[in-house]
C-alpha cells in the first residue's frame, strides 16, 4: 500500500476544515498486521426479524412460569429439543414504532431521533451495525442483510433490510437466496486489472465531489452545516468500503459448503434456503454478522392457507386464527432446524457454531396493532446471557435494553443504544 493511499483513507477533513485521523480500522488493509489465525472461535450475531408478531395466546409462555421450569406454548412447541439453548423473553416494548405494521423499521434501532411529534422520518444505527463494527473488520464482509422479495406484503415498513447505519440510513438486503449465494461464494469474472481501475476510478470521483462540498463549506448556515456534516460522514462511509474492496480484491472467494439454490424459491423453502446460508456464511467466516427480514405472506400460501398476511395478524376465531398459529407453527420449526444445523457445524476447539453465535429473533409488534411485549427469542453461547429460561422483564422495558445486553455480552464497546435505560440484568448469566 503507497503512503498517498494510507494518507487518504487515514485523514479527512471534516466540515470544519481541521484534519481528523481515523480511528484504526482493520476494514482499510492492514491484514499483513493481523495477528496469526487463533484457534479460538470468533464470536457472530445474527438477527432474524418477522413481520405481523405472533398469536397472543398460543405463542408466549404463561407469564407465571418463569425460569426454566416453564410449559412451551403451542406456537413455540417445535423448538422443545432445543429448550436448554435458548430463552424467551417477554416485557419489551420499543416506544417510537408509530405504525402498526412497521415491524422491521425500528425493530434493532430504538430509534431515539424519531420521536417528537411533527419530525420528518428519521431512523438510528440498528444494533447488527454496532455489532458490525466491533465484529466486522477481519472479514470479506462486515455484515450481510438477507431480504425476501415478498418484504413489502410481510409487514416490514420502510427500509430496505433490518440494518440501518449510522446515520440512520438503510442499507440495502440481498433479495432472495440465488443473489445472497453469489455475493458470498462467487468470484468476480472481471480481470484483476479491471477490477483495481474501476476502483481507482472510484476514489477518483470520490475525491472530486469532496473537494466540491469543501468548496461550499463556508458561510453555510447551522442546518447546511450539519448536512454538509452528514454528506461528510456518507463520504467516509464511502472511503471504508472502498478500503475493504481493497483489502479482499486478490482474495479469492471460499468454496461454499452448500450447492447453488434453486431460483424461485419462496415461503417456507426460501426461509429454510436463507437459514443454510447463514450457517454457510459463518461457518466459511465470510461474515460474522447477518440479518434477516423475513417473508410472512408467501410463507402462509407455502402452508396451503389462503388468508393474506394482513388479515391473518387481524385475527378472529376461525380461519384467520389457524392462519396465525400455522405461521408461528412453521417459523419455530424452521428456527429448530436452524439450531440444529448452527449446533452440527464443530469448531477448532471442539465447540459448535451455536455456541458461538448470538441469535435473536422476533418482531417488533405484539400481534395486531398491539407494540408492547414484543416476542423476543434469544439463543447462542457468544453473549453469556441465560438459556434455557423464560424471563418476564419490567413492563415496558426498552427493547433496546436487550440489544445493549447482548452488545456488551459480546465486548462491544457501547454504553447505550437507542432508547436503552441500561442493561437488562436479569438476561445475565
């Protein structure tokens, strides 16, 4: 690397016109002074997300059995073999959902800069991103967002995946399994040269529109300040990603342990397809962070119900009602083959994916228009809370009190996260 490389990426200038130094970010190339392969296994996260909640009834564990001697509800029943690995959580509620169905907007942000009545739409840094920049800087990919092209039907709202960076942003999801296989496990067709001069071509654009706004800067009003800020940090987002392309552009993709999906797919199969991939995905430490935002409405016509998702979360006794618990019948079964994979796949030591891995999965609504208690659950060794138990937390407890629990569980670095109070002390091991 040539020092004019290392000093553009090391040094930006910031609104203000003073040289800011990066921090050390292993995402910019300095692999040659990484230290040597560890035979201790590297903690993941994943987070899978679904929109519509769950069947109040039949779903959640009766709120007076807790700990582990509790009675799996009809809805969480598939994952019995599983039961030691993996806790429920109930209690949490995330206060700046504003819509009924926008179950992934605020699902992992806590949205703390979206709250005061008469705001524009303005989203925070979603906790896989956190987690991203903790876990991230040694592989191809900080992280990878799984998207189902079925997203907008599924009871999601805006976004284009579960992540959301820094700037409370959204960051884009790979549509469907055959996309998200090639990203992970295909190489590049273009020759080496091409590749290094379409990235060259790039820094040099990048340079250009920088130098433009630093033109600007000046005489600018409080509020074009902090755009032009916020146009500085998409700059630097920017210089990171390009120094990551670096970093890998002679690395050969690993061979994936699976074969190629079959277009297509979609409900039931895409689910089970997109959880392979996870398993692949860390297993081959192409990531070490992946969300998921799942399908609702093509999973209930891959179960032979002809209820539409939306109704089906407005459920009634009769039809609509089997509609819902056949869904959360179907998720608990795909998550306990999900467990079974993550727990089949051995480490260097001698231990398992799953114990490893930190897993939540949930929604962020109740069940119809109901946004408190959002069902919760969490699995995985990687973040030394408690398993095997169902935990039933102040009511109201910030959801982002269990993100935070599970980032610090990690070694994040990080005091809060959205609108978190602290930490939720009852999940600790």
């Amino acid at each position: 690397m040539n020092s004019s490389a290392l000093s553009r990426r090391h040094f930006l200038r910031s609104a203000a016109g003073s040289l800011v130094a990066l921090p050390f970010l292993p995402s910019l190339g300095f692999r040659a002074f990484a230290a040597e392969k560890s035979t201790t296994p590297p903690k993941r996260m994943v987070f899978l997300g679904f929109g519509f909640g769950v069947t109040n009834e039949t779903w959640f564990p009766d709120v007076k059995q807790t700990g582990a001697d509790y009675t799996l509800p009809l809805g969480l029943a598939p994952l019995g073999r599983h039961k030691n690995d993996f806790t429920v959580v109930q209690g949490c509620t995330n206060k700046f959902t504003n819509e009924a169905h926008w179950g992934s907007t605020f699902w992992l942000t806590g949205a703390n800069r979206y709250a005061e009545p008469g705001q524009s739409f303005h989203n925070s840094i979603s906790a896989d991103q956190v987690a991203a920049g903790f876990l991230g800087g040694d592989t191809r990919y900080a992280s990878i967002q799984l998207n189902s092209p079925d997203v907008q039907n599924s009871g999601h709202g805006p976004g284009l995946s579960l992540a959301w960076d820094q700037r409370g942003k959204p960051l884009a999801g790979l549509e469907n399994p055959v996309v998200a296989y090639h990203r992970l496990f295909s190489d590049d067709k273009l020759p080496l040269e091409q590749r290094q001069a379409a990235l060259k071509q790039k820094r040099s654009v990048l340079d250009t529109v920088l130098d433009d706004a630093r033109r600007v800067q000046r005489g600018l009003s409080k509020s074009d300040t902090d755009k032009l800020e916020e146009y500085f940090q998409s700059i630097r987002d920017i210089e990171t990603r390009l120094g990551k392309d670096e970093q890998w552009l002679t690395v050969p993709k690993v061979k994936s342990p699976m074969p190629e999906p079959k277009p297509g797919l979609a409900g039931r199969e895409e689910i089970k397809v997109m959880y392979d991939l996870i398993v692949a995905a860390l297993q081959t430490d192409a990531t070490r962070v992946l969300t998921y935002r799942q399908p609702v409405n093509t999973l209930l016509a891959s179960l032979g119900t002809k209820v539409a998702s939306h109704d089906m979360s407005h459920y009634t006794p009769g039809d609509r009602t089997e509609a819902s618990q056949k869904r959360d019948t179907a998720q608990s079964e795909l998550l306990a083959g999900l467990f079974d994979k993550l727990k089949d796949v051995k480490e260097a030591d001698g231990s398992s994916l799953f114990d490893n891995t930190c897993l939540a999965y949930g929604s962020n609504i109740r069940t119809i228009h109901y946004l408190d208690n959002c069902p919760t659950v969490l699995a995985g060794g990687a973040a030394r809370i408690k398993l095997g138990q169902h935990i039933v937390l102040p009511k109201d407890t910030p959801l982002a009190n269990v993100w935070l629990t599970l980032l610090q569980g990690i070694g994040a670095n990080v005091e809060r996260h959205g609108d978190s109070t602290g930490i939720a002390k009852e999940l600790l091991a």
